[in-house]
C-alpha cells in the first residue's frame, strides 16, 4: 500500500487506513494535511453505515513527526497552526458523525493518535498495542483533541498524570482506564474490528445513531431535558419499520433483518 490515507467502502463500512512505508505512521505534514479530508470524505461515502479507522504495518501511529518539527525549528509553531484545521476536523468529523466510529489500534499510540483514537465510538486495541501522550517531553501540550477526550473517558487527574509522565502503557491498562473497548489478539484484529463493524452497519440505523446522539450528550444535559429527549426519540424510532421488525422478530425469536435506512430530517 502506498504512503498516505486510504480511504474505502468495503460494503457498508467506511475504512480510513494510515499507512507509511516504515509502519510507524509518524504524523507528518503531508499525513497531517490529508488526514481532514480524509475522514471527511469517509463520513460522505454513499451506502456508509460505520466508519472504520486502522494501520497497515505494525503500529497505528507513533504520534507527531518529531523530525518535522526539528526541521521546521522555530516555524514549528506556524506549521501548527496551518495544520490544525485538518486535524480538528479529522477529530471533529469521528467524534460528530452520526454513524458509528470504530478505530482499530496495534503497536505504537502516541501522541495525536490518541486524540484521533479517543474521537471514536468503538476501540479495539491489540495485545501489542502501548500508549503514551508524550507531549510534556518535548515541552508542549495535546492536540487532536486528546485532552477533551481523555478528560471525559478517565477523569482530570488521570488524564493530567498521563500527561505529566509521559507513562508508556499497554492494551491491559488501556482496558482498565477505559480508554479502549475490547482488547484481542494481534493476529485477530483487523478481522475482530471489520466483522463488528460490518455488525453495527447491519444494525437499525435511525435506532443507532439517535441511541448515540443521545449518550453522547447526556454528560451536557440537565436530567429532566434528557429525559424529554429520550422519550421523543423512543417515539420517533418506534415509527420506523425498524422497530416493527424488532419486535417481530423479538417474539419470534428469530434474529430480525433491519431496513437499516435512517430517516432524513
């Protein structure tokens, strides 16, 4: 596979794979200034019920070029600020799409990885698989949305020593802090991470992506407004055919077969 982006629709799931020659991934400008656009384009792809986020090669991504931003030296500063669009709106673009977002992790996460891994809904992460931030051993602090997520998944304390140490860790504490979902066997990855996906795009769509919409707000909304929404939603939902089919097949106890198109607003 070429160096760069990859973005493809295997039936119904939308798959972005960062890949470099040398398998680390390093975020480099030219990966940083395609990395928006390329989320974006997977979130618009035709008949794309989940997004699917992975790496060719052994690691996901180690993080920042280092190398770049020696080369660049004391215009690393304007580099950043030319390339945080691409790079918010890759974080934005996971985190806010109304489909499923599932990112497949191996190997090396470092830095803006972990920020572009935390926007997603759904993370599954290899025996291999090791973490660290990184960002206060080079004196600067998250992007990619990194100190958002962390906040909201494992708590201000824990996100702030992860930050403060740098500590490298592995898929088991990752699973202990919650900042992954399932952890499996590196040879099984991929596979694990396509065939949930492939799972989830077969799913009652206009059902997911309201059930999303409303646990991701729900830390924001006060609890009586949470619960006017959900009960609005309940009932939109059980408008669609969708949900006829899944009580059918319910108390038929058969597996149901969902229309899986949501409605548009």
């Amino acid at each position: 596979m070429q160096d760069g982006i990859h973005v493809k629709l295997d039936g119904q799931v939308a798959i972005v794979t960062l890949a470099s020659a040398d398998g680390k991934n390093a975020l480099d400008r030219a990966m940083l200034d395609r990395i928006g656009p390329a989320m974006r384009e997977a979130d618009g792809l035709e008949g794309a019920n989940v997004i699917l986020v992975r790496s060719a090669g052994p690691h996901f991504s180690v993080g920042g070029d280092v190398r770049m931003f020696a080369t660049e030296g004391e215009r690393s500063g304007d580099v950043l600020e030319e390339i945080g669009p691409s790079v918010n709106l890759a974080a934005l673009t996971l985190h806010e799409s109304d489909k499923i977002t599932v990112c497949a992790v191996r190997g090396a996460v470092g830095g803006g990885a972990i920020g572009f891994m935390g926007a997603c809904d759904v993370v599954f992460a290899s025996t291999t698989a090791t973490f660290s931030l990184g960002y206060s051993m080079i004196a600067t602090s998250p992007d990619a949305g990194a100190s958002w997520f962390l906040v909201r998944d494992i708590g201000y304390r824990r996100a702030l020593e992860l930050y403060l140490t740098s500590e490298r860790f592995d898929a088991a504490r990752a699973g202990e802090l919650g900042i992954v979902t399932r952890v499996v066997d590196d040879a099984s990855l991929d596979a694990d991470a396509l065939e949930f996906a492939r799972m989830v795009a077969r799913g009652p769509q206009q059902a997911l992506r309201s059930g999303k919409r409303l646990l991701r707000q729900a830390s924001r909304e006060q609890l009586a407004a949470q619960l006017d929404d959900e009960i609005a939603t309940f009932a939109s939902n059980a408008r669609h055919s969708d949900f006829a089919e899944g009580i059918a097949a319910f108390l038929e106890r058969r597996q149901p077969s969902f229309d899986g198109t949501p409605e548009t607003s």
